[in-house]
C-alpha cells in the first residue's frame, strides 16, 4: 500500500496532471486510495498524497462516497465558513495525526468531472462536503489548506509538522 505523502514532500506543492487513461490500473489506483484513506481515518484523499501527481480525488463524508477525476469546482455560494480542518499530509510530529486549525472555505460548491469509467459526476456540495471538496481540489493545484491561514497561525502548524 502506498504511504502518505507529507509537508515538505514537492508534489504536494505541484500542480497535478489530467489523467489521460482510464484502464485497469486507474481502478486499481482508486481502490488502493480509499484502503490508504480508511487507514489514515481520512475523509479525502487527492492523488498527489501518495505520490501520484495525477488530478483525482477520493471522498467519504457526510454519507456521501465517491471518486472524482479530472474534477472542476464552482463555487456557487461564496459566503465564508470558517471551521476546524486538518489534512493527512499535515500531521503533527509527536501525535502522528492530523494538526486542525479553524480554515475558511466558501459555503457552497459544485464538483464536476468524470468517473473512473469516463462517465460525467455532478455533485453540489454544503457544508463539510463541500469543506471535503475544496480540501481536496487544492490538493490538485498544489495548495495545502496552511495556505489559508494567517501567517503566524500557519508557521505555528508547520513547526509541529514532520
């Protein structure tokens, strides 16, 4: 099983790349991502955090399941929500888990893409699937949801992280 990738690691900070085939090993891929998702207690897990700098994504939140590749996100309410989030690739170095902080996200949103079988995927998303979404997508654009916070409230997080 692939580990998870952390801060410091340069693919979490490169844009990913379209995926171009969807074959056996795009499904086995998307498979090996959730088992490396449950494993870590995540609800998301985007490609670049175990190494794979392709743009797909896993989801399971809020009774919603899902994969996503290729995804496009709309904002369609952009009303400021700010709540506690942590990330996988962010974990402190002593606990091994996730460090949160409260992380400011547009209220609504719209994911659009396609599936591991090239069918298209809609989703509007509130709350903490939306919050999922957003996490998720920056992970694909080389962004860590650190890049959302002030300053000194970020270095206060990366000085705890690995």
């Amino acid at each position: 099983m692939r580990e998870i990738r952390y801060v410091g690691d340069p693919i979490l900070r490169t844009p990913a790349e379209p995926v171009t085939d969807f074959d056996r090993e795009l499904r086995r891929l998307i498979d090996e991502m959730f088992a490396v998702m449950y494993s870590a207690d995540g609800v998301g897990l985007a490609g670049p955090q175990i190494g794979v700098g392709r743009r797909l994504f896993v989801y399971d939140i809020s009774n919603r399941k899902g994969h996503v590749i290729n995804p496009e996100l709309t904002v369609d309410d952009p009303e400021q929500v700010v709540e506690e989030e942590g990330c996988l690739s962010v974990p402190g170095r002593q606990t091994g888990k996730p460090i949160y902080a409260p992380t400011p996200r547009a209220a609504g949103v719209t994911l659009r893409g396609v599936d591991k079988l090239g069918r298209p995927v809609s989703v509007k998303a509130r709350g903490m699937l939306a919050r999922c979404f957003q996490h998720e997508f920056d992970h694909l654009e080389g962004s860590l949801y650190v890049d959302r916070l002030g300053k000194d409230e970020r270095r206060k997080i990366l000085l705890q992280a690995p």
